[in-house]
C-alpha cells in the first residue's frame, strides 16, 4: 500500500484534485451569480425603482450554490476515482506486477471494521452504494481489483 501512497506523490494528486476542486467551485460562484441576476431581472421587470438586487436574487444564489456545489462534489469525486485507479496502476508498476496490490486490497477488502462515530464519519473512506456512489473519493475494492486483474492480463 505504500507503493499506492508514492504513486499518488508522484502523479501530483493531491496539488491536481486541489486545483479541480477550486476551478469547479469558481464556476458554482460564477453561474450562481448569473443565475440569481437572470431570475431577480425577471422578477423585477417593470420595476423603474430598482436599485441594486432584490430578494430574488438572494434566494435564487443561495439554493443554486447549494445545488451546483451538489454537483460540483460530484464531479470531484469522478476525478478522485479516476486518480485511485491511477494510483493503483502506478504501485503495481513499481512492484513489477499487480499481484501484490491485488492481495493488499483483498484483505482491506475482507477487514470487519465498525463504523465511525458520526462525529467522524465524513473523514472515512469507502465506496458509496447506489446513488451514494456518485459522492464516494474512492472506488469500491471490487472494482480496483477488477481493474488491476485486467491490467495484469
């Protein structure tokens, strides 16, 4: 596992993700914003004693921030998966061979574990079910271990 942890260093995951986590959140804030000006235009229209922004565009900024944020953790999440992949590939490159990585992941895999408290439970690491799986940093352990077995064919 440690193979996986230099792979992540090396690939500049951590400055990379940083980097699309503060893009996507500068188009939440952006398209927000136009939004909430669009819905508060609309709103107001013959209006001749606007001045500044109305109610409209308050409300409109706060649900559509809550809701693109929504999808912006979304679409993080997709490239986090993708940089678990990669880091996966890349240990089993510097072990020469996928077995190793496979092993280590089936007996995480296979580890009973109790949940965390609630206090901590966002910090924890595991591949979302359903819907939930959209939102999960971390692919399931079947699925990494489905790409490396293709990997090592």
């Amino acid at each position: 596992m440690l193979a996986h942890e230099v792979s992540h260093v090396a690939n500049g995951d951590m400055v990379t993700l940083t980097l699309i986590q503060g893009v996507v959140n500068t188009f939440v804030i952006f398209v927000s914003r136009i939004v909430g000006y669009l819905v508060d235009s609309f709103l107001r229209r013959g209006d001749s004693q606007s001045s500044g922004p109305g109610i409209g565009y308050t409300i409109t900024v706060i649900v559509c921030d809550i809701l693109f944020g929504i999808l912006a953790s979304v679409i993080v999440a997709w490239f986090s998966r993708q940089r678990e992949f990669r880091a996966d590939a890349g240990a089993a490159g510097l072990m020469g061979s996928p077995r190793p990585m496979i092993s280590a992941l089936q007996r995480l895999g296979g580890l009973s574990v109790e949940p965390l408290p609630k206090s901590l439970a966002s910090s924890g690491i595991a591949g979302g079910k359903g819907l939930m799986a959209l939102f999960a940093s971390h692919p399931s352990m079947e699925e990494r271990i489905a790409a490396l077995s293709a990997q090592g064919r």
